[in-house]
C-alpha cells in the first residue's frame, strides 16, 4: 500500500483504489464526475506513488474527455516526472497511451499533444 495510514477494505483493496474504480468507470459518460473521483483517489496517495500516478493518469484522461488538452497533458507530463520509466507500472503507461489516442483523435490535438506522444512511445 502507498499511503501513510491505509488498510485493506473489506473486499481487498483500500478505499483510494475504490474512488480510482469509481473514477475509471465514468470517465468516458461522466468526466466531471470521474475527476472528482479520481481527484479523491490520488489525494489518498503519495506523490509519486504507483496509486497517485494511476489516478492522475484518470484525472488527465477526464480533462481530455473535456477538451482539456493542456490540461491533460499537464497532468501526464507530472506522472512522467515523479515516476522514474523503471518503476512506471504498466498499467499507468496504458493509460497514458490511451490518454495521448484520445488527445489525437481531437480535431486539433496541438504541439502539446504530439511531444506528449513521443514522451509516452519512449517509455515502451
């Protein structure tokens, strides 16, 4: 676990994980709503952390959902600075390319966007 004070929930994961879920499932009907959980999630974290990175992985897909591509790519490029490419879990680089196919499928992704992309292909 990377919190200072967090067991286990009842089902096996702690509640940050819970608001991570929350978060993932809206994101695409509901991304004011998936930031809000997503938000919650990483604020239960550690900076740096694998926890805090898959939620602020979500929040920046949440802003994408919103056209919020500076936003967004704020976001990943502050996950890709605290997480040494070594100890990115696979899962955060998932969401981070499913972040940049979102941000390029806009109709005007941006110079943002495409050093994003190549920021994102170097970690594979």
């Amino acid at each position: 676990m990377d919190a200072a004070e967090e067991a286990p929930g009842r089902f096996g994961f702690d509640h940050a994980e819970f608001e991570l879920h929350l978060a993932e499932a809206q994101v695409g009907t509901d991304p004011v709503r998936a930031a809000r959980h997503a938000e919650s999630s990483a604020g239960l974290k550690r900076v740096g952390s694998p926890g805090w990175a898959a939620a602020t992985g979500v929040l920046a897909r949440s802003h994408a959902a919103r056209h919020g591509s500076d936003d967004a790519c704020a976001l990943a490029s502050e996950v890709m600075d605290a997480v040494p490419p070594e100890r990115m879990r696979s899962t955060t680089r998932s969401r981070l390319g499913d972040l940049v196919s979102e941000l390029r499928a806009q109709r005007s992704p941006g110079a943002r966007v495409k050093a994003l992309g190549e920021r994102v292909s170097a970690l594979e």
